[in-house]
C-alpha cells in the first residue's frame, strides 16, 4: 500500500497528524470506494483484502444498512428515507484499530452511484413528473452491484427490478400504489414520466425483487436509491381553499333551513398578493322556492346579488390573500329553504388559473353540478 499520513492529512484538509484523528474525521467522502470502516480485522495488507472486508454485510462499505435497505415493507423504507433526507447514512468509524491502508486508493470528489431528478414540492394538477436515473460508479466511487452482499448475494441481486413507489399514506393497508421503472438493476440510463391526481403523496425510487406491493412476508428486498425520495403536493392552484367550518341550522319543526354558514381559509403560496373570488351556491331544490341563490364574500361583507359576479364576460374578485399567506372569509345565507325540496349547497371559488368548484368537505370537483351537495337535516 502506498499512502502516507501526509496524502490524508491533504486529502481531508485537516491539520492533524494523528491517525485516529484522521480515521475517524467528518470529512471523509462516504462515497468514496476506499475509505475508513468501522472493523476489528488488522490483517488488511491489499486492495483485494480491503474490499472482502468492506462489501461483508456487516460492514457494508461503512454504511448503515438499515438506512438504505428494507425487508419488510416499502413503507418501512420510505420512513427511513424521510428520516435521513433520503440519504445513505454513513458509520463513522468511533472504536477499534485505525488502518491507514483504508485511505488507499481514497477519492475526496467521488460522487453516489446513481445520478437522479426528482420534482419539487410542490405541482399543478395536470403537471407531468419526469424522472430520470443513470446509474454508474463514478470515478473512485461505489457501483450499485458493489452492493450485493447487503441482500445475500448475487441470486437476490440478480432478481432486482428498477420500481417507483407512489405513497399516498404510510400507515394505511393501501397505501402503496407502485409504478415499474422497467428493466432489471444494471447499469444505464432509465426514464419515467407520471401525472399525479390531485393530493399529498411520497415518492421513493429502489429496487425491489417484490411484486409491487407491500409484501406480507418472505425474501423480499427494498433498496432505496440514493436521493430517491421526496414529497409532493399537487394542486389545483397555487391559491387552495380548504373549509374551516360548515353549519345550518333550522326551524323548530325541523323542515326548513333557516341559515346556512361556512368559513373557508384560502392559501396563497405565491409571493405576491392575488385578488380572489369566493361564493356559496344555493339551489332552493325542486318544485318552486328559491331557484338559485349566490352569496359573494367582498371585502367586509356578503352580497346576495346574483348578477354581482359578472363585469362584461369577467368574474368579480371580492377579496385579496397576502402573499405566502393565508385568508379566513365567511359566507352566510339567512332565509327559509324547505328540506323536503331536498336543497343543495356547493361552493366556488374564483382564483388567478380559473374557477374551481368544491363541495362542503372541501373536496374540489371537475364541475359545480359534481360539488352540490343535499343539505341534509343533522
């Protein structure tokens, strides 16, 4: 082995000369294919020897297994993921013998050996997630395959698949729905492209040899790929409403609504104040009454003015949400709506992409006749 105190002492960028310093310094490269790991063996004189040591199991090229691997569940491993940033979390080494042959062949610039793109935080309905993934060792860095001793050898390795997981609630029975990225785990370039519903969900990107489903037991593997997890939003709007409250009330005989409120909180997650419209829509039900009914918020006050929402072909916006911030409006109709007409209720809101529809849950609808909900005695 040809390495010296001194190479190290440059390599790390530290100023000491003590070996277990150096052995045990934070800035070593985890990524590197050579490098310190936690071992009691001192009979390490070669590269060939080293790397029989490192790529066992328990040592596993001086990473923490658990951090990256699971065999239970891909939930199990996407909370692992969300635990360490999805990264693979590296052991530095804390006791035992300092082998400054370690160091032999060390790369302070190697690089992960998979090289991926993942959306940001937060999407648009109707927006396409383009995924990308080339897997490679990189200069004095680590190969995937490098790996295999982590599951077993090379008959669990070799039955591993490129697997997308969609995670919409992690302690949900259902709450994988996984997407095959193709092909076997080798080395190559690999593409994927999705259009997510509307919601909160995770994505981890691994390789599995399980059917693309929560395994109920057996040898099955989860391998999560380095930087292979993030959170999405999807939205309708950058401007989302979501309902605070929704209430009626009626007559003493129970069979006329007498008035119905509800407080919404608008979100703005731009950084520039928007105008908005919000209203409540109310169909009197069927066989007479009150037809149709809009209640707008403007700013202050509730206008019943069914013709109020339109300025030649442009809808009116009553209100404004701050930038990055949030907005509580309330609407209320006071009248006389018989139940037995059986009445709906929908609500509407105006935001800078376009009108959107929600029912009282909140829950947005392709349409107002979709979001009209029966107002129902309670």
């Amino acid at each position: 082995m040809s390495v010296s105190i001194a190479d190290v002492r440059s390599w790390l960028g530290e100023s000491t000369y003590g070996l277990a310093e150096l052995f045990r310094s934070t800035r070593v490269n985890k990524w590197s294919r050579y490098k310190p790991v936690q071992s009691s063996r001192t009979d390490i004189t070669s590269r060939a020897q080293y790397e029989q040591m490192a790529s066992d199991m328990q040592v596993c090229w001086g990473f923490d297994r658990s951090s990256f691997v699971a065999g239970t569940s891909i939930a199990d491993l996407c909370r692992q993921a969300a635990l360490n940033g999805a990264d693979w979390r590296w052991v530095r080494p804390t006791s035992g013998p300092c082998r400054l042959g370690d160091f032999d062949g060390y790369s302070h610039t190697a690089q992960p050996p998979c090289s991926l793109s993942l959306p940001s935080g937060l999407m648009l309905k109707g927006e396409t997630i383009n995924l990308y993934l080339t897997a490679a060792a990189k200069s004095g860095g680590l190969g995937l395959v490098d790996f295999k001793s982590a599951f077993g050898g090379d008959s669990v390795w070799n039955s591993l698949r490129w697997a997308v997981a969609r995670i919409v609630n992690r302690d949900s029975v259902n709450q994988v729905v996984s997407m095959d990225l193709g092909g076997y785990v080798r080395d190559g370039a690999y593409s994927w492209t999705y259009t997510p519903p509307l919601g909160t969900f995770e994505l981890l990107v691994m390789a599995t040899n399980a059917p693309y489903a929560d395994a109920a037991g057996g040898a099955y593997y989860y391998l999560l790929i380095p930087g292979g997890y993030t959170s999405v939003e999807v939205v309708s709007s950058y401007v989302t409403l979501a309902v605070a409250s929704y209430g009626k009330s009626y007559n003493a005989s129970g069979s006329a609504v007498s008035r119905v409120s509800v407080t919404v909180t608008l979100r703005n997650r731009t950084s520039e104040a928007v105008p908005a419209g919000f209203w409540m829509v109310i169909n009197g039900g069927r066989g007479g009454g009150v037809i149709s009914l809009n209640i707008y918020y403007r700013e202050g006050s509730n206008v019943v003015d069914n013709s109020a929402n339109v300025a030649g072909s442009t809808l009116q916006k009553y209100l404004t949400v701050p930038a990055g911030g949030t907005r509580s409006v309330t609407v209320t109709y006071s009248g006389s709506l018989d139940v037995t007409r059986r009445p709906t209720v929908a609500l509407v809101a105006q935001l800078p992409d376009g009108t959107h529809y929600y029912d009282t849950d909140g829950t947005e609808h392709d349409s107002l006749s979709a979001a009209m909900e029966e107002i129902t005695l309670t």
